[in-house]
C-alpha cells in the first residue's frame, strides 16, 4: 500500500511539491500556496519541501494579471517520485484542456501522489475525470456552474477541502490556509503558527469555514423580499426578529415568508437566522478573546446556557471546547 502523502511519517522530512501553472493563473494563489513552504524550510533550518514549478511548454506562462513566470520545467521533464501535485489555473478556465494534459495528471493516479486544484486547479481536475466522489471547492463565483457541470463531485462551500488525495481551495488567500494547515498537519501546530506570523496572519483559517458569498449572489435569483429578509437578519443578530416582525417590516404575510425561505433556502426563517447567529457566535469565539456570555448575548441568545445548547446542537461541540480546540 503507498504511503499517505499528506500524513507524518517517521524518517520522513522532505516533500517534493510541484506547481503546474496554467495560462491565466493568479500570481496571489500561487505565491499564497508557494511562499508559506518556503518559510517552513527557512524557521525548520530544513529541506522540509522541495518545490517546483512547472508549465504546459518551454513557453513563458502569462498571468491573470498579464506578468509572465519562466517555469523550472515543462511536462515532458522526468521529474521522479512527487508527494503533492498543485494546479493553478484561472477560473473559469477560458480554454480547452490540450489532451496531454489530461494523460499526464491521470498518470498520477494511484501512485502516492495527492492532487490539488487551486482555483481553477479544481476545474481541471474535475475535467480529467479527478475529482468523482470526492468532497472539493472552488471561488464561489463558479459554484452554480461547477455544481451543473460535474454533478458527480460533492461541491463544498467552504475556504479549502482536504479529502483524502484531494486538495483544492478557493484561491487567493485561501491557499495560504491551505497549506499552514498542511504543514501543521506535516511537522505540527507550532512551526505552522511560527509560518503564520511571519506573514502577519492573525490566525490560521480552518477548512470548515465557508467562503463570504455576496449575498445577491448566495440567493440567485430568489425574489427581492428574501433577500431583504435575510439583509434584516443579518444586520439584527443582537436582537434577533420574530419571523412575524419580519413579514411586517417587509410588508408580506407570514405564511408567505415561510413559503419564501422554504423554496429557496430549504429552511424555516427562525432555522436558518439561528444557523446565522451561530455562524457569527462561531467566528467571534475563534477571532477573539470575548467572554463565552459576552458572545452569547452578543448573537442574540437569553443565558449562557441555551447558547451552550444551542451551540453543541449544531456543532457537536460546546463554545468553551471550540474555543480550546
């Protein structure tokens, strides 16, 4: 059985990370999932990863951003044994895949090899056929389309997935939190932390957070008065409305509000606002040091103790223990 290239293993110090980089990538994405690497080697006073960086030719690769990178190698190269494989591409991808591409990405399947999709990384890999039956994400503008086109790939929402041999992420940013959560998982939390801080990074992001979705977006083509429902929600989370006060602010029955949130949200109000709330309660736990009752009331809740419930209900954990997770 090969081994796991995303697990620790005694003995094991270097990773040999290659980088794919597709006509229009973003230079954000690739420096964000490139430099943290880098760093680790620079604080370890180690060869922890060995990275390269490759390209379809002998060509320059051009950037999203109209810079060109002369990659270290082409596909043709002889590389040997790689442990992770990223592809960084636009998104959407405004091209056709060339057939040597796919040949040579399915040749690494079932080798030991973890692939990753950065960006549109995720679209190309969806494309050869890479990501059947796995968990994956991409920018949240390509949601609805992704989600029609490869119908046999879980869609996630969230910054980055990891599932098994399966990396992608958002882009930009998102790559970054990626790969500290890769090399804590590699070489442990503190030499991730340590990577964090020298890039000025108030805290590692963790891959169950989803992405900020504008919300005319989240609610497609969902009827004015939902999306003025949801804007009253969020901009109430210390004093939440009844769903009563919200049909009234918004001028529409009751039943009517339900019937609205049921078709497009595939939720009661008073469910999905709670969901709201404790998203909110979620992110102050992680990004301050607030007093657990403070949060509390904070997102709208009477005592402590029907937030703790609440809490554990939804994240089968109570605040105090996410906090020291």
């Amino acid at each position: 059985m090969l081994p796991n290239p995303l697990t620790s293993h005694t003995g094991i110090t270097r990773r040999r990370v290659a980088f794919l980089l597709l006509p229009g990538f973003s230079l954000l994405t690739h420096a964000s999932a490139l430099e943290p690497l880098q760093m680790a080697n620079q604080l370890s006073g180690q060869m922890l990863y060995q990275t390269v960086t490759l390209s379809l030719n002998d060509e320059p690769v051009r950037s999203g951003a109209q810079l060109s990178l002369i990659a270290q190698h082409e596909l043709s190269t002889a590389l040997g044994p790689l442990d992770l494989l990223f592809i960084c591409a636009p998104t959407p991808l405004p091209y056709t895949l060339p057939a040597k591409l796919n040949d040579w990405l399915r040749g690494h399947q079932g080798r030991g090899v973890a692939l990753g999709g950065l960006a549109g990384g995720t679209e190309v890999l969806a494309r050869c056929g890479l990501l059947d039956s796995y968990r994956a994400t991409l920018p949240w503008q390509r949601f609805e389309a992704f989600s029609q086109a490869y119908p046999q790939v879980t869609l996630s929402q969230q910054l980055f997935e990891i599932d098994r041999d399966r990396l992608t992420c958002a882009g930009g940013t998102a790559a970054l939190d990626l790969m500290l959560t890769l090399i804590g998982q590699h070489h442990g939390a503190r030499l991730a932390e340590q990577v964090s801080e020298q890039f000025v990074c108030d805290r590692i992001r963790l891959a169950d957070e989803r992405q900020h979705v504008p919300l005319r977006s989240r609610l497609g083509h969902a009827p004015q008065s939902l999306v003025d429902a949801v804007t009253l929600m969020e901009a109430n989370i210390e004093e939440p409305l009844s769903t009563l006060e919200l049909a009234e602010h918004l001028g529409i029955s009751r039943r009517q509000l339900e019937r609205l949130f049921k078709k497009y949200l595939q939720a009661v109000p008073s469910r999905y606002y709670l969901d709201l709330r404790l998203q909110e309660a979620r992110k102050q736990l992680r990004d301050s040091d607030r007093p657990v009752g403070d949060i509390a009331f904070a997102t709208g809740f009477s005592s402590g103790a029907h937030f703790s419930t609440a809490y554990r209900h939804h994240f089968g954990m109570t605040p105090r223990e996410e906090r020291l997770g």
